[in-house]
C-alpha cells in the first residue's frame, strides 16, 4: 500500500535556486530527493510557497500564512499519513518582528492543527514532524 507524505513549507520545499532565481528540478528539490530515495511505495506531495510564513499574514506579499491554507491542504490531500512541516524562516523577516519563541509557537500552532485533522488514515490526524520544533506520532 502507497504512502502518501505530504511536505509543506517554504522556499526550501518549493526548491528555490538562487542562482537562477527559478525553481531547481524535481531530482533537486529535497522532497524529490526524498521521493527518489523511498521510492514507489510512497507518494510525495510537494507544497512549498516562496515566503510561506508559519501563521503571520505577510501585509507586502499577502497570501503567505501557512495556517490559513493548511486546513484546505490537508483535505485537499486525504488521506495523508506523515506531513512534514519546514517553516519558520520567513517569520524571522524584520517586517514580522518576532522573537524566536513566536516563531516557535507558530510552528506548533500547525502541529496543533495537524493533530486536530482527520486528514490521516480512517479518519484520524496524520503523524507530523516539524523540523526543528517538535515531533509527534499522533
């Protein structure tokens, strides 16, 4: 049976290159590396957004708050076994004027409504990994 991981972040998991300022192949990209790596029993979903923010709303760029299209991702994508969630750099921009621990907290707002979804198999939460937050097998 297929397992489907779903990775959600930011720039780095949309494979910027900011050399080209375009998107690196999908051999490149550390979630194709990942799926290249585990091969056909497991299904990758790609869902990276340059400046995706963990909860913030971005008032230059807009439409970058994580926690807002989390929800609609996890039921686009259903059902999904593991999300990894990279978030957090992008809220350290001086525009946000957060603190470290804000950062923190955003990304476990998400792990929280991870937890909460009925997104995973029969119904229940996906398991989650946050790097470098936390961790759970929910």
């Amino acid at each position: 049976m297929t397992k489907t991981i779903l990775c959600y972040g930011d720039s780095n998991t949309w494979g910027y290159d900011p050399v080209t300022q375009d998107r690196f192949d999908r051999h490149t990209r550390w979630a194709g590396v990942l799926r290249d790596g585990l091969g056909d029993n497991y299904w990758i979903i790609e869902e990276g957004l340059n400046g995706r923010t963990t909860v913030w709303d971005d008032p230059i760029e807009g439409y970058k708050n994580g926690h807002t299209y989390l929800i609609p991702c996890l039921e686009t994508h259903r059902p999904i076994d593991l999300v990894v969630l990279m978030l957090g750099t992008n809220d350290l921009k001086m525009r946000f004027s957060v603190p470290a621990c804000d950062v923190a907290n955003g990304a476990g707002v998400l792990v929280d409504a991870i937890h909460k979804s009925a997104a995973g198999p029969n119904g229940q939460a996906p398991r989650s990994c946050c790097w470098p937050h936390r961790s759970s097998s929910a």
